[in-house]
C-alpha cells in the first residue's frame, strides 16, 4: 500500500512539473536530449536531425524552455544547453 501511493505521489508530482514547465512534445523531447546530452551545446538543426522534429519547433522549444529556466544560450551563437536555474528544478528535473 505505502508503495502504491508513493507511485501515486510521484505520477502527481510529475503532471504537476509538466504542467508548470513543459509546453509541448517538441519542449518535452528537448529536455530529454539536453539532459541526457548535459555537456553539449545544440543548435535547433541539431536537435531537429536527432529528433527528427521541424528545426522551427526545436527552435521555438529551447527559447520557451529558455524563459521558463531549464536552457541557456550555448557558448556557440545560436545553441543552447541544459541548464536549470536553481538546484530544486534541476533535482526535479
């Protein structure tokens, strides 16, 4: 029973920082890639080629994540890179 609801916790917890943070499939893509790729910057024509998304909506994506904290502007024109704000999203995320 206890670990059913921690189950049910975690799901709760989950849609709730979806709800808040995440916009789209396309954004919800682009933080499993950056956070799964930490060390490297991406462009959106990366991201799209990887993903197999429209290069326009990786693009639109990373500056939506970009305002809402989780990317950053890359050391590269044009790129961006997984970057959390504060240790309490990243622990989240």
């Amino acid at each position: 029973m206890l670990a059913s609801r921690r189950a049910s916790y975690e799901r709760e917890e989950l849609q709730r920082f979806l709800f808040e943070h995440v916009e789209s499939y396309e954004e919800l893509e682009l933080v499993v890639l950056l956070r799964r790729e930490r060390e490297r910057d991406w462009s959106p024509e990366q991201a799209a080629a990887e993903l197999r998304l429209p290069a326009a909506s990786c693009l639109a994506g990373f500056e939506g994540l970009e305002q809402r904290g989780i990317v950053a502007k890359g050391a590269f024109s044009g790129t961006f890179r997984y970057a959390p704000c504060s240790v309490e999203l990243a622990a989240r995320l």
